[in-house]
C-alpha cells in the first residue's frame, strides 16, 4: 500500500537522541530561563564567562525549581536554602554546613548557533554539535536575516511537521499570501533522503503569489518554486522562490530572481503543544531590515492561519482518537516522515531495553 493511502498516527513519545531549540539567545540574560522540553522542566542560564548552561529544574533539597534562584558566577544558586550547582550537575556550594550533600541534577548539553540554544535531550555521550542544522546562506554576505516569533501552536509537533511536508495547503489556507490558483494542480514530487524528506512543487509560467508580487520586481508571469526539506525530528527549511518567466529556475540565476529561506525550529513541549520558532533568510535588500520585518508580518499572518487550522485539527483528533482517517496522494510526503520518525522511535526503544 502506497503511503498516503493512510496517514497513521505516530504512537506519541518524543525522539530524545536529538538536538532542539531551547530557547532564543537574546533571551538568555542575567537570570535564570525555565523551558518545558519533551515534557521535562529544564532550566537554563547563562555564565559570567557567556557560556550557556542548562540542567533539570529542580533543587533535589525542597524541589524548588532552580529557574526561580540566580545566576552565581558559572553557577546556579537555590532561591530558598542557597545550594549552588555548576553546569554540570554537581552540587558545589551549601551555605549552611561544611560538607557538601551527595547530590546531583542532570545536565544537559547545549550549544549556540545561528542565534539560538539547543539542547540534546538524549544520551550526553551522543551529543555532537556537528549534527545541529546550519543555514549556509545565514553566514553569507548578500543574504539578509529576520527573525520572527516563538509560534506556540497546542498541536502535537508532528501535525506541524506533516504542514511543513506539503506545499498543496497554501492554496487554501494562504490564500492571500503564498498561494496561487495556477498552483492548484501543479505536481507534487518527494524524494527520501538521508536527513528526512524533500518535497517539491514547480510552477513554470505562472501569475505571481502575494508575496512575490510584494516583494519581487516582476510585471508579468514567473517561474516559482517551492522546496520543503523536513530534517528530523523538527527543523524544516522552506526554499520559495520566483524568477521572470522562462529565465532561471531554483537551481539557476534568473531575471529578478528571488529567494528566501523559511526556516522552522519546532520545540516539542508536550503531547500536544509546540514552539515553532522561526526566522527566514533572503537574497534581496539583504542591508534594509524594515524589508525583514514587511516579510515576516506577511509571514505572522500566514503562520496564524496555519496555527488555527493545526489547533482544530488537534481538538478533533484528541476527541476522535482511534478513528480512521482516510489518506490522499498528496500526504505521501508526510507519511514518509513519520515512517522515518517511528524507525527512529523503535530504534531508541530497542537500545533502551538492550541496556
């Protein structure tokens, strides 16, 4: 049976072995910040040295949660007996006695990049910031960066994820926007890779959508593209763009060509919330921010499309859970992706219970 012909569910547990957006950098001053990630309480803070540092919110004396003390130095200092903790873990400092209790929190490993901290949730032993997505176009001249929001979405992050995996939606729920009546029956093509799913649509000769007759140059029929790479667990990067009609195509320069970046760093919180914190990189008027900040007000209007359309569907899916849901071609692109997600599910479970 092709998938698509039925879009399972993905049994609801969370990939651990895997890197995610804590937090957004800026947001780390001098106090501690508490986040709910995978359905854990962490704690984060960052050092008098600038590292960042993040472990379980709690202090494992009354449980106060670590988030509500302060920043001590390097270290994280109790808001109620003063028990100070250092980055990893180890209790170092109790103001009250000589000798210091035999406890510890789990640490987690962190790492800055592209204006964020992410955190593993897994194994400490597997962390490798070398795995964590990179955005070459963000580092280069030419290129400008916007960032947008923390779009708290009460969805299982895999419903964000299947909207991410198809470009079909924007036609209906973006009309304004991103969508295009050319694009209606414009082929959908997908492709397995080695990082999860891309997905693609290509619209040769087409009207221009709202946003690129906003931001483009053109005054007659383009060439679009829209390229949806969805990176397990959570990271997708949406590649949109358009040049004049018959000149270039994604690959290629072309006539007013166009370009941007959509990127999503989506957070699973609980069973049934997500943070998707997005910003988007583009290859025009990369030196005027006030263009980064026109294209994400376009771009907060489509999310919250996306967000109501996503909360709705979650509401239903939770008071018709077990029932069948029929498939269409067009979530071949999805089911592939929680195919991949589930192999991965299995195989941390298989190692679990090895150990």
């Amino acid at each position: 049976m092709r998938l698509g012909v039925h879009l399972k569910d993905s049994g609801m547990s969370f990939i651990r072995n895997a890197w995610y957006v804590a937090t957004w950098a800026h947001e780390l001053k001098e106090k501690p910040l508490s986040q709910t990630i995978l359905s854990e309480n962490i704690v984060l803070w960052r050092g008098q040295d600038g590292r960042v540092r993040a472990a379980e919110d709690v202090c494992p004396h009354r449980f106060l949660p670590l988030s509500k003390g302060r920043v001590a130095g390097n270290d994280l200092q109790c808001g109620y007996h003063g028990l100070i903790f250092n980055g990893a873990g180890e209790c170092v400092g109790a103001p009250t006695q000589e000798t210091l209790p035999d406890c510890k929190i789990r640490q987690y490993p962190v790492y800055e990049n592209m204006e964020m901290v992410w955190i593993w949730m897994g194994d400490p032993a597997q962390a490798n910031p070398d795995d964590i997505y990179d955005l070459p176009e963000y580092h280069q001249d030419g290129w400008g960066v916007a960032f947008g929001d923390a779009l708290d979405v009460e969805a299982n992050y895999l419903l964000l994820c299947d909207n991410l995996c198809d470009p079909t939606h924007v036609n209906y729920v973006h009309p304004s926007t991103l969508g295009n009546p050319d694009e209606i029956n414009a082929p959908v093509t997908h492709e397995d890779t080695s990082w999860g799913v891309l997905t693609e649509r290509l619209t040769p000769d087409s009207a221009p959508t709202g946003f690129v007759a906003s931001f483009g140059s053109h005054d007659g029929r383009v060439d679009m593209w829209q390229r949806y790479l969805m990176y397990t667990p959570s990271v997708s990067i949406i590649d949109f763009g358009a040049t004049a009609a018959g000149t270039g195509s994604w690959q290629e320069g072309g006539d007013g060509r166009i370009q941007v970046y959509s990127c999503h760093f989506m957070t699973p919180i609980t069973e049934t919330r997500t943070i998707d914190r997005w910003l988007h990189v583009r290859n025009f008027e990369s030196e005027d921010p006030s263009v980064g900040e026109q294209i994400s007000d376009q771009f907060r209007i489509a999310f919250a499309e996306d967000k109501e359309i996503l909360q709705a569907v979650q509401e239903e899916e939770t008071r018709h859970e077990g029932r069948f849901k029929i498939g269409l071609d067009l979530d071949e692109s999805a089911g592939l992706f929680r195919l991949k997600i589930n192999r991965i599910l299995r195989g941390e479970t298989l190692a679990q219970a090895a150990e």
